[in-house]
C-alpha cells in the first residue's frame, strides 16, 4: 500500500490519518509499514497487517512477548495502571516486553507479578483447622466450631495470612456470630457481611474463566463445595498452576489436600441453597 495526497505527491516518512482511529506510516520507500517500527531514539510503534497503527491495545509476537501501546501509538514502558482494581496493574521493562511471573523494585518497593501479567496483591493463606482444640468446641451459631466453622476458619486463613490482619479462627466466630442469622454453619451472605466488617471487599465470581484469572493474580478464593455426600463445605484456594488451585481445606484437610483442578471444583459447589443467597459461592477475597 502506498499513498498520494490531494497534490498527488506520494507520502514518504511520514503518517497519514484517514479517520479517528486509522493512522498509518508510510516508509523511505513509499510503502505503508507493517509490524514493529523503532524511531526516535527508541521509541517504539506497531501496525497491524491492515497497515493501521495499534493504540489502547495488546500485541502478542510470540509465546513470550507481549507489548501495550498506548494512547498515542508508543509502546508503554514501566508501571501500567489500568483499572479500579489494586491487581490491575502491570509492568513493561526496557524492551516494552511485559514482564510475567517475576518480581521487580522500583524505587524500593518489591512487584510481584503473575502468570497472566497483573499485579499478585496478596501472600498465601496461613492455615488453620477449625478442630484446632484452641476453638474446636466453642459455640458457633447452634453449633460448634468443629463442627460447622469451616466459614470463619477459611476466613481467617484469608485475613491472616493474605493481609496481615491478626486473627484466628475464633475472632472471626465472634464477629460474624454478631452478623449471621444461620443455625449450622455459615451462608454466602454471612461471608460477605463478615470479610466486609474487616475492611477488605469482595468479589462474588461467576465463571471458571474469571476465578483462574483472579488466582493467577494472587487473590485469594474461597468456595463453597460439596462434601460427603451433601454437606456444603468451604475451603480456601490460593495459586494457579496449570488450570490447578492448592486448596486449604479447614477440616484438617480431612476432604481435600493439596492441589485440584479449578473447574473441578467449580463444577462440584455445595447444593445447600443457602450457600447460594449471595449468588454462586465463590468468593474472591481482595
């Protein structure tokens, strides 16, 4: 493709808009440039295989590289911010490559960043077992902790060891027995109303494809699933590895122990309705 303006000269190292959002170069020989473009002292550039300059948008080259071009057709460098999110950010190093799975300081403040390019905003869950003989036999609801805790047990894996919020399983008993209006155990709304008093937000998921992306991202899950044969139980789920979660289970681990497969599990949530009056129960802890 080349181009010849209203005097009909034709247009060599320069750009042509044809509309808002068409914007082309055309190079020493007349043609219009295809792929990456370097000028200026190594600013960077990408037109697509219509020739068009890609702005707003991600590049893929191959398997590992991975650019952003921004409002003005340059490639972004350095810290991106791109949401309300505190994960929506990224990193883009010296080459314009997006880094993943690698951590970085800048100006001394350590990034972690996951598999899928954002920002990892919180360390693993700590563990905690609701028949810990500490709480094991105190009261929840109608109930004991041993038996129905394993809501504020997972919880408290959460708060504890994602976000450096000291408490234990029984804490969180007290607080969200001041807020559930359950007799056995503990329903989504109860969970919500409980993560919310302790200042953190969270997000109710409802695909498998968002629940990998926020566990690629380093946020914590926590599902309610079925357990033998009927029982509504929730875990703690922390990771992502090859469409796999490591699960903390609070029941000593008794029904899961180690790493599953994140549609499994998405595929097997508690049959209890009142797991389900917040929506569907799984929950991102942010």
């Amino acid at each position: 493709m080349e181009y010849y303006s209203n005097n009909y000269n034709q247009v060599r190292n320069n750009y042509v808009r044809t509309n808002a959002n068409t914007i082309y170069f055309f190079g020493a020989n007349g043609d219009a440039v295809k792929g990456i473009r370097n000028y200026d002292n190594g600013k960077m550039e990408y037109y697509g295989n219509n020739y068009n300059q890609v702005r707003n948008n991600y590049v893929r080259t191959n398997a590992n590289t991975i650019y952003f071009f921004g409002a003005n057709g340059d490639a972004v460098k350095g810290l991106r911010y791109y949401g309300s999110h505190p994960y929506q950010v990224e990193y883009y190093g010296n080459n314009y490559n997006q880094l993943r799975n690698t951590s970085i300081r800048v100006n001394g403040k350590k990034y972690d960043f996951g598999g899928n390019g954002d920002l990892i905003i919180a360390k693993k869950p700590v563990y905690f077992s609701q028949l810990d003989s500490r709480w094991s036999n105190h009261r929840f609801n109608d109930y004991s902790m041993g038996q129905a805790g394993c809501v504020p047990t997972s919880i408290a894996m959460v708060l504890n060891g994602s976000y450096g919020i000291n408490v234990n399983p029984d804490d969180v008993k007290t607080v969200m027995n001041n807020l559930s209006q359950s007799s056995f155990g503990a329903t989504g709304r109860d969970l919500i109303n409980t993560i919310t008093a302790y200042g953190r937000k969270v997000e109710q998921i409802n695909t498998v494809e968002r629940t990998a992306n926020l566990l690629q991202q380093g946020v914590p899950v926590i599902f309610f699933v079925n357990v033998a044969g009927g029982i509504g139980h929730a875990l703690t789920t922390y990771g992502y590895s090859n469409g796999a979660t490591e699960v903390l289970d609070p029941y000593n681990r008794c029904y899961y122990n180690g790493w599953y497969d994140v549609s499994a599990l998405s595929n097997n949530l508690s049959r209890d309705s009142s797991d389900w009056n917040a929506g569907r129960p799984v929950f991102a802890i942010m």
